[in-house]
C-alpha cells in the first residue's frame, strides 16, 4: 500500500495485489507476477487501512487498486470498492484487462469508478509475442467498462523500436475511439529501473538491451493524441 499522485485523479492510496496472468516484456514488477508473497488480509481490514488516509484524498483522489493484475481477484476487489462506495471514496481499477470477464466482472465494474487500462500493443501478434495476452480479451474488456458507464483512462508504454512509431500512436487512437468513456490516453516511456528487481529473483530482464525512452520523445509522440484526450 503507498499513496501515489500518478494513478488515477487526485492524490490516491493504491492497493497492490499478488497475481498476474501476462508476461510483459517491460514489466516492472515480476515480484507480484505469482499469487504467493504479500500480506493476506480481508477487505475489511484493507479498507480500513485505506480510510485513515482519506483526509488526502480532497475531492477526486480516493483509491486505485492495482497489481499484478487485480481482476484476478475481482470478487476481492467487488468487496473492496463496495467497502468504499459506502464511505463516498472514489475507485480506480488499475488493469491489464485480463483476469475475468462475465457476471464477476459486471460485479466489479458496478463499483469502480474509473479504470486506468493499459492497451500494451495495438495488435493481436505483438500481444502474443510480448506479453502472453491478447489485444483481444482487452478490448472486451473496454467494451464491458465502456457499457458500465466506466470512466476509461488508457494507458500505453513507449518502447524504442516497438511500440514508438508514429503508425502505432494513431492505432492506438483508433483502437481507444471505439468506446465513448475514454478520457485520456497517457504515454508512458520506456525505462529500466526494474532491473534489480529482475537480478534479485534470478530472472532475465527481455528487454535489458533495449534503450530507455526519453520523455522528450514521448511528448512528441504525444502530439498525435487528439488535445482532448492527452493528459
């Protein structure tokens, strides 16, 4: 648990869970990818940790749950946020789009607020390649947030000499302009601060030979998202 003022509106307490079910290349937390580790506690007793700061949270910040991948957990999660519902606390589900889908995941778009989504690829093949997903399972996910009245923030990694051409920056806009609840897409780049992490559990870090993303360059890739969705 940290509080943060980069996930979700406003300044925020953020929840991380264990799990995850992708494999991204860039991932900077391998140490949340399996469900073991961390501390086991109800919803209740989170929520009760989440309240004591909630004199920060002014009148957009709140809560964002994130991972590893929280849908995951998603009847966890549904708790959670109703927890939250009931003290008039904002929530923000931070996601892959992967973990669940159907009836359980209606349930936790009912109590979330806003979803930070990351779109990791703009096509089905680097989906695969990349992180063991599907660009697929997260545009269902979208279209089931988009149908909940969700408020969408999308969120995309630029990766030098994959993902930071200008043809995958208007795909990505493209893919985002199907559903009506998108307000923002945030460029996020490319950085490697990860590797101790990756070195600490015996794990080699795919992109350890790819260069960093600078933000200048991830600002002039910026400049092709419409003014109205930029951050």
């Amino acid at each position: 648990m940290s509080m943060g003022g980069v996930d979700g509106p406003g300044i925020r307490c953020v929840v991380f869970l264990q799990g995850c079910p992708m494999r991204c290349a860039y991932c900077h937390n391998p140490d949340t990818w399996t469900p073991d580790g961390g501390e086991v506690l109800s919803a209740e007793e989170v929520a009760e940790k989440v309240l004591r700061y909630r004199t920060y949270f002014g009148d957009n910040g709140g809560l964002t749950v994130s991972g590893g991948e929280p849908l995951m957990q998603a009847e966890f999660v549904t708790g959670l946020f109703g927890l939250m519902r009931e003290e008039g606390i904002s929530t923000c589900l931070d996601t892959s789009g992967h973990g669940c889908a159907g009836e359980k995941l209606e349930a936790l778009l009912a109590k979330t607020d806003i979803t930070l989504c990351d779109i990791k690829f703009t096509d089905e093949s680097a989906y695969k390649r990349y992180t063991k997903g599907s660009l697929e399972q997260v545009q269902g996910f979208l279209k089931a947030a988009d149908a909940a009245g969700v408020r969408i923030w999308i969120r995309h990694v630029v990766v030098p000499g994959i993902t930071d051409s200008k043809e995958n920056i208007e795909r990505l806009v493209r893919t985002a302009g199907q559903y009506r609840r998108v307000e923002r897409i945030e460029l996020l780049p490319f950085h490697k601060m990860c590797i101790p992490k990756y070195e600490a559990l015996g794990l080699e870090f795919p992109l350890a030979d790819v260069p960093e993303c600078s933000n200048s360059r991830a600002e002039e890739l910026a400049a092709l998202i419409p003014q109205d969705l930029r951050n």
